[in-house]
C-alpha cells in the first residue's frame, strides 16, 4: 500500500452524559485511561503512518500522552462537536489528495487490531473508503408524528461503528460540502452526500462507544477487569 495512512481521533467531548467530573476518555480502566487502551491498539498496525488527536485548546490532560509514540500528534483545534473536531482537525493535516485518514472514535476502546485490517485490506484498493458496521438483530420499530407505529426490514439495517477511513481530499471535499448540514453524524454521511458508494465492512458487536455509565461495566468485562 503506497499511499500514506493519517488516523485522526476526535477527543474534544465532555462527556456530559457519562457523569462524572473529567472527560470520559481520561477515565482509568485499571492503571490506563480509554484513550490509552484505544491508542494501543492503532500503535500496533505498522500500516498506520501518523496519529492525530483533536483536543479542546484548554485541554489539560493531553500533553503527555505525546510521549508515547512518535507517531502522535496532538492538535488543540477541537470543535463543540464531533463533526466540528473531524473538520478542524482534517484541515490541520498535510497529506496527498489520495492518502487515506482513518477516523476513529476515543472512547471505542474495544476495537481490534484484526478489524481495523479487514477494513485496511477492503478498501486500500478502492477510491472512496468504507466503515465498519454491524447488522441489526434486534426488531426495529418506527413511530410517525401521528404516533402510528411501524416495523422496519432489519434486513437492509446496519449499525454504523469507527473506524471509518476515506481518501483524504475526497473526505475535505465531502466534509466541506456538507458542514452546514445538520443529521450528519459521521463521516460516511459527508460521502454519502456526494453521490459516492462507500464499502461496508463487518465490525463486532463488542466494538461499542462509551456513552453511558452501564457502558463502562461491559467494557471493563471485554477488557478482563
């Protein structure tokens, strides 16, 4: 694979929802936080050429954590939101148009290293990307403003995960076409609105995002503590 791999992790949240005082990503899970578990694993893919973290510019938890890779960088250029933290942090990187940038949430801590190379190995030949995603098992019901309630064919339904990994120019492109959008909630929905088909790859059901307190107690099992 020719072209270079940036990993840009958006690390900018409070954490409002998980009740407690600092950021959860800085929260320890024994004697590491989940951004230090989640770290490890990208650290361990030699294909992966740089990692960027987009932090709050008053951040005061981030600095050392550039001492455990060359590869890190740490950008203070985070935004209100996820989206906002992925556009600035995006526009601080200098890369070739067909480079990849592999974007992948903080707080998935539980990610693996042989996902994130089915996703490599899927997409390195292709000219747009893809992500990794999960199908719905669960049956999924659909209440219209009138209350009317309807079942949806699960069949065709995936849950969206991180990583997602797109060219590079493509994704500026996409993300700047689409910044005063509102219901984009990934980086996937940017393409998406371009036109463009994106690859779907098979994630697992244990690579789950820490939102809420109850999050933490299935992680700490995934993890063996």
């Amino acid at each position: 694979m020719n072209n270079k791999i940036n990993l840009l992790i958006p690390c900018a949240g409070s954490g409002s929802r998980f009740g407690v005082e600092i950021p959860k990503q800085y929260v320890h899970l024994q004697d590491i936080t989940i951004l230090e578990h989640t770290l490890n694993i990208f650290l361990e893919i030699s294909q992966i050429d740089n990692i960027f973290i987009v932090v709050k510019k008053e951040d005061k938890y981030i600095d050392r954590y550039k001492k455990i890779s060359s590869k890190i960088n740490i950008l203070r250029v985070g935004g209100e939101t996820r989206s906002e933290s992925v556009y600035n942090g995006l526009f601080q990187i200098n890369s070739q148009y067909d480079d990849w940038i592999m974007i992948h949430d903080a707080v998935r801590c539980c990610i693996t290293k042989p996902i994130v190379m089915r996703l490599i190995n899927t997409v390195k030949n292709d000219n747009v990307g893809g992500i990794v995603a999960v199908p719905i098992v669960d049956t999924i019901k659909k209440i219209s403003s009138d209350g009317t309630m309807s079942t949806l064919d699960r069949n065709s339904l995936y849950l969206a995960q991180t990583p997602q990994m797109f060219r590079f120019g493509l994704l500026k492109q996409a993300l700047s076409y689409a910044k005063n959008l509102k219901n984009l909630t990934d980086e996937a929905s940017s393409i998406e609105e371009l036109g463009y088909k994106i690859k779907l790859v098979q994630g697992c059901n244990t690579n789950i995002k820490l939102t809420l307190v109850d999050d933490l107690k299935f992680i700490k099992s995934l993890i063996g503590i």
